[in-house]
C-alpha cells in the first residue's frame, strides 16, 4: 500500500510537469483541427476583428502602489496607445503609497487618466474595488503600474468581444529576459505555451494580470485580502459559463527580476493567493466546462501539492526502506536531488552565480518550496490581502 502510494505520488508530479503538456498538445491539436474543417465546410472568419465605430467604452483599471520609478512611463505608455482618444479612461489609484506615486499621478493633467490617491494601504482588492466602481464601460481592462502595453494591444484585446458569448480575455505578457539566476522568464514561456493550448480547448485558466479585460457586467467585487485577484476575476467570469479566451497578439512587457530571492518572496505570495481560491472557490472546479476542470486539476492544482506529494513519496521510501535496500537507495537518492537542489537555491540566494545548466533546479526547488511554505501560512493564516512591490 505505502508502495503504491509512493509510486501515485510521484506520477502525479511527473503527470503534471512533463506528460499534462503533451496530453495537452496532442487535446488542442484534435480541437484546433475540427475547427479548421467547420471553418473550411461553413466558409467563416478565423479571427475577429472590429471596425474603428465598433471599438468600445473601456475603462483601464490599475492599482499602484510605491510605483514611482514606473507610473510616469505608463502613463505615457497608456497616452501612446492606438485607440481612440474618446473612447478610453485610465483609472489607477494609488494604494498608499509613501514615495511619490500620488504626487506624480496628481500631476496629470491629461482628461483620459483618473487618478484617486487612496491615503490607507488596504491591498490591491480593495483599490480595484473602489475603481471599479467609479467606472462606468462596458469592458474593464486591467493591467499593472510597472506593465508596458504595446501600441496597439487594446484593439487585439478588446476585438473577441464581438463574439457575445465571451466574457473575459488574456493577453500575452512578455518577460524581459533575466542576466541573472531568475529562470522565471524560461518558465513563464512554458505557462504561455500551456496557456496557448488550454484556450484551445477552451480551458483557458485565469488571465495575466498585466494586460486581460472582462466584460463589465461579468465582474463580481473582491474580497479584501484577496491575492490572486487576475486569476479570481477571470476564474468568475469561467464559472458563470462565459468563455475566456487567449488573445497572444495583445501582449505587454514586464522587466524580470534578476533575483531568484526575490523570485522566492513573490512566489510565496502568490502561492498563498493560489491555496486561497483552492479553498474558497470550489466552483472553478465544479462550476466551469470540463475543458476548464481538466485543466485546473492538472496544470494548477497539483503543482501547487506537488511539494507535498513529493514529501509524501520520500517519507513513504524511507518507510519502506527500512526492510529494503532498494526502497532505502531510492529514498537517499530523493533526498540527496533535494538536497543539491535546495544548496543550488541558497548559494544563488547569496550571490553565487550558477552556470546556466544548474539555473533550473535552483528555480525550480525555490517555486515548489515556495508552495510548500506557502500553503503553511495559508493553514495558519498568516497573511494579508495588502502588498509590497517588487521589481515584477
């Protein structure tokens, strides 16, 4: 039985990281196929696309907090969009902050950027709360202060729209490449591909939080001390049976942070926002398509246990290893990989500078760590919906 156990254990991380993509490609290209015949058969459009008089009211909504170094360039980086003038309005707000974010949003002058300096820190949900609700378009476009959106990423991003039975829709976020040990660049390229294929088959999971839109009418409001709210916006709008598309051409760009520490902390964050909507939100799971559900099980879900199950697959080869000699190299093989990895992490941590082959396990053990401490904070509850920034 503890064999077995083992064994499910470390399947089920395999099952997630290495054969889920492919179980996924093999699913979208199926999919993608079918439509290419109903298209070819019926004649239709592959790609939606609207006429300058079709393009909507959207309201573009940022909470920013401590952002000087970035909010001037992203209000110019909104001013420069291609889209009409008329037709959108920025409402950011700064969450607090004690440098001189307020003072530089204050300073615009520009009728399309609302600016609301909030005095009290309460966390990024409350902030889009209250902007939200100072809104009055039809799409909601949510973004970030430290996001830099291409020229034309509103027109992709908004054009799906035209289909009414969507109600959300992701954008592309592009990493800035990293010079350091961080490989969150190699591995955000790995979700975009995973992202790509699950929209295929219509499970498309959360959005980027940097650059996706909702209908207006799809949003539901925040809990305060929600942390994930890009993938608990868009989670909603799934659940409520709209689809949620993946629109790659609407991209944006973020810096990367050359840290992996720095990497650990955010990670941590968003690990203990990931337990919070496992538990809070059982709908995404038993409300959505089954497309969503497959998903949700195999690309979120279990690599968010996938720590514990591997605790769980050595204690259980060390139980077995006390009667097999097998059972007992098997569980000191485990826990020497661990064990390098987890030297990798910290030599990094304290500036060593790894040869690039050595980068991954490093970042890797520091996301599955990261979940593992992650899930401990949220069963202790040691947490809240309000922020630091860091370099992403």
């Amino acid at each position: 039985m503890v064999a077995v156990l083992v064994v499910a254990c470390l399947v089920a991380v395999l099952y997630s990281y290495l054969f889920y993509p492919v179980v996924l490609f093999v699913l979208g290209a199926a999919v993608q196929g079918r439509r290419d015949a109903a298209r070819v058969f019926r004649k239709t459009e592959r790609r939606a696309s609207l006429k300058q008089a079709e393009l909507p009211q959207v309201a573009i909504v940022i909470s920013a907090f401590n952002e000087e170094r970035h909010i001037g360039e992203r209000i110019a980086n909104l001013l420069a969009l291609d889209y009409p003038a008329d037709r959108w309005r920025a409402y950011i707000g700064s969450d607090g902050s004690s440098d001189a974010t307020g003072a530089i949003l204050s300073a615009c002058q520009d009728a399309r950027i609302r600016a609301f300096v909030f005095e009290q820190n309460r966390g990024k949900a409350s902030v889009l709360n209250d902007l939200v609700s100072r809104t009055q378009e039809p799409v909601l476009v949510f973004s970030d202060a430290n996001t830099f959106f291409e020229p034309g990423a509103l027109r992709k991003l908004v054009a799906p729209f035209e289909d009414p039975r969507v109600g959300g829709v992701s954008g592309e976020l592009r990493l800035q490449g990293s010079s350091g040990d961080n490989q969150d660049s190699l591995y955000w390229r790995i979700e975009q591909f995973l992202k790509f294929f699950e929209a295929r088959i219509g499970g498309l999971l959360g959005a980027n939080g940097a650059i996706y839109a909702i209908r207006r009418s799809a949003w539901k409001v925040l809990r305060p001390d929600t942390i994930c709210d890009d993938f608990c916006v868009a989670m909603s709008v799934a659940a409520a049976g709209q689809r949620l598309v993946y629109e790659p051409s609407a991209w944006a760009e973020e810096a990367t942070p050359e840290a992996i520490g720095e990497e650990y902390r955010r990670r941590v964050r968003i690990g203990i926002g990931n337990f919070q909507a496992l538990c809070r939100h059982p709908e995404y799971l038993l409300r959505t398509s089954w497309a969503t559900a497959f998903a949700y099980l195999s690309h979120k879900v279990l690599r968010w246990v996938a720590p514990h199950l591997l605790v769980l697959a050595l204690l259980g080869s060390a139980w077995l290893g006390l009667h097999s000699v097998g059972w007992r190299v098997f569980a000191l093989l485990q826990l020497g990989g661990y064990l390098a990895a987890a030297a990798l992490f910290a030599g990094s941590v304290r500036g060593v500078k790894l040869p690039s082959l050595l980068r991954l396990p490093a970042f890797l053990f520091a996301l599955n760590w990261a979940f593992l401490v992650a899930s401990l904070r949220y069963a202790t509850g040691r947490y809240s919906g309000s922020w630091r920034r860091s370099s992403r």
